[in-house]
C-alpha cells in the first residue's frame, strides 16, 4: 500500500520547523499551500495528494509525439478512435429503482457517464432527481438494479459488501455536509480512524495524521474535539480524514451546505487545490455559487443526467 504521508525524515512527527534544504522540490505541495515541512520530507514519487503516474490531468493531449498514420486504402479501414478509456468512472446504462409498495421509484434511470481522472463535477437538480443516489452508487455505498459500473478499470457492481468496503477504503473519501466527525475523538483521532482500520502502523499513522491536517491547515487544533471546532474547521477535519487514505476520489455531499459563505469559499479553495493536483472530485450541490467553480456540471430531472 502506498503510503506517502508515512515517510517524513528520520520517522518522528516532524515537529521541528523547517530549513531551507530542497524546500521547492515538490511543485504540487507548494500549488497545495502545504508548509515547506512537509515538501522537503516527503519525495515526489510518494506525495499523497498528488495524480499517479497514470492520472493524467483530465483535457492533457495524450503524450504521443506521432501524428496518427493516414489510413492505408489496402487494407483494413482504421479502428474507430477508443472511447474514454481513460475514464476513472465510467457508468453504462445504470439504474436504480427501489420498489415502494406496488410502485417503482427509477432513482436512476439509464444513467450513462464517464469521468476522466483529475475531473471536477458538480451534480446539481431538484430535490428528489437522484443526487443523492448518483453519489451512493459512485461511492459503492449502494449498488445499481441493473447496468455497469467501472471504477478506475474494476467492474464493481457485482461485488460483495466486503469488496465494496475494500473499494471505498482504497480508492474513494467521502464529505458530507453535517461532517460526520465523532464528537468525543480529537481532531487527529477522527482523522487517524481510517488508518487504524486499514491496519497502518502507528508511528506512521502518527507522520500522516500529522501531516494530512497539516495540509488542511489545522495543526493547532490537533487535539480539539469537534465541539471545539468551528463549522469550518470540522469540514476541514473531515477533509483530511478522507484524503489520509491517499483515495483516487473524493465525493462530497453537500459540503458548503452548513457552512457560512467565508467559510464555504474557504472549504472550495481546498477542494479545488486538491482537484488541482489530480484528484477526481465529484460534489453535490445546491448552491450554484458552488457548482460555478466545476469544470462539468451533471445536471440531474428524474433519476436521469439531461445536461452534462
Ligand atoms: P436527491 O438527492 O436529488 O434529493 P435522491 O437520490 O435522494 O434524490 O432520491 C431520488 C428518488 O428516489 C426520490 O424520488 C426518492 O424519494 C427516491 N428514493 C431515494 N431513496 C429511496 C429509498 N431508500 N426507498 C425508496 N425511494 C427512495
């Protein structure tokens, strides 16, 4: 397993303040605001936060130096150009109907999507069009009735509950509006609960816990509880309990929704600087102040997307 908040020099906390040495070394701490700190101790290959080798930002020009080969009037005509094969979600005719009763609800309904890696995508649309689900099912939390679902090249809707779990835990963080923090755990319990259940080790989980709240600005509410938190600064918690893992996506449900307008432009800026070094983003929202800021927007009528 990666772990790249893990390998900060000498292995302690990192507690003493930064010198100068190779403190520009990592280009994507620096567009993160991460202190210097942390950029000189940890190695680009194993920045967390930062795109994998395979997670070109969404829109680059594939790196080919060749221009494509004129067809050959010989022989076979030239393959149809692939489709997004590069897509970190890909949806196919996916549906979702709960049965009420005698009826049927199509939460969703023939949903069809793909996202490149690095995307950031609001899902907007009225109460009831299916947000809510839409982020379940990305997520793994809930499985379509029919249809396909590839995430980051793995079909998942047909694994087990437990597959699932292992999916979200490697691959997927999660916000919510209310930040579903656990009151009596400080700040870095709440954050280094995912770790603990992954198994990591506790000197290492000790650097990332460190680290990842470093990151959302927080280290000196390391140890207040969530009461002891501003609305702010619990999502900012709650951000860095979902991006400890290292996940490959982050989805968030409404993250702004509780939160003043300061404070929920605050929480954007850190989504979007995620999102700028290479994290799929994918958020539900209401407030189209917040939606402005995605590059896509997946408006959702009756389980269905009807503008992407
Ligand atoms: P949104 O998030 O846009 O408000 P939802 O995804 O929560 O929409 O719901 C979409 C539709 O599915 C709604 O008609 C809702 O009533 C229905 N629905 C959602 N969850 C359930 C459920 N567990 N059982 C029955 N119907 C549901």
């Amino acid at each position: 397993m990666s772990v790249g908040w893990q390998s900060t020099r000498g292995g302690g906390s990192g507690g003493a303040g930064g010198s100068g040495e190779a403190g520009g070394s990592s280009p994507g701490y620096a567009r993160l605001g991460i202190p210097p700190r942390l950029a000189l101790a940890e190695p680009r290959s194993a920045d967390p936060w930062l795109p994998r080798a395979s997670d070109a930002p969404c829109g680059d020009p594939p790196a080919s130096p060749d221009p494509p080969a004129p067809p050959d009037p010989r022989g076979d005509p030239p393959a149809p150009p692939a489709s997004n094969d590069r897509a970190i979600i890909r949806l196919d005719h996916v549906s979702r109907v709960y049965q009420v009763g005698e009826s049927e609800v199509r939460a969703l309904d023939d949903v069809s999507l793909d996202l490149a890696p690095g995307e950031f995508a609001a899902i907007m649309g009225p109460s009831g069009s299916g947000k809510s689900t839409m982020l379940n099912v990305l997520g793994c939390l809930d499985t379509p009735t029919s249809g396909s679902y590839v995430l980051d090249g793995e079909p998942v809707e047909k694994l087990s509950e437990d597959q699932l779990a292992e999916v979200r835990q490697r691959k997927i963080g999660f916000i919510f509006q209310a930040y579903h923090l656990v009151g009596r755990m400080t700040a870095a319990r709440n954050v280094e609960l995912p770790l603990i259940f992954a198994g990591v080790e506790s000197r290492v989980r000790r650097d990332r816990v460190r680290a990842a709240l470093e990151a959302v600005g927080l280290t000196k509410r390391m140890t207040h509880r969530p009461d002891q938190l501003s609305g702010g600064e619990r999502q900012r918690v709650a951000i860095a309990r979902a991006m400890v893992m290292e996940p490959r996506i982050l989805l968030a449900d409404e993250p702004t929704g509780n939160l003043d307008t300061k404070s929920g432009e605050e929480i954007v800026a850190l989504l979007e600087r995620l999102n700028a070094v290479g994290l799929t983003l994918v958020l539900v929202t209401h407030d189209p102040g917040v939606g402005a800021h995605a590059r896509r927007v997946l408006r959702m009528r009756d389980g269905r997307i009807v503008e992407a």
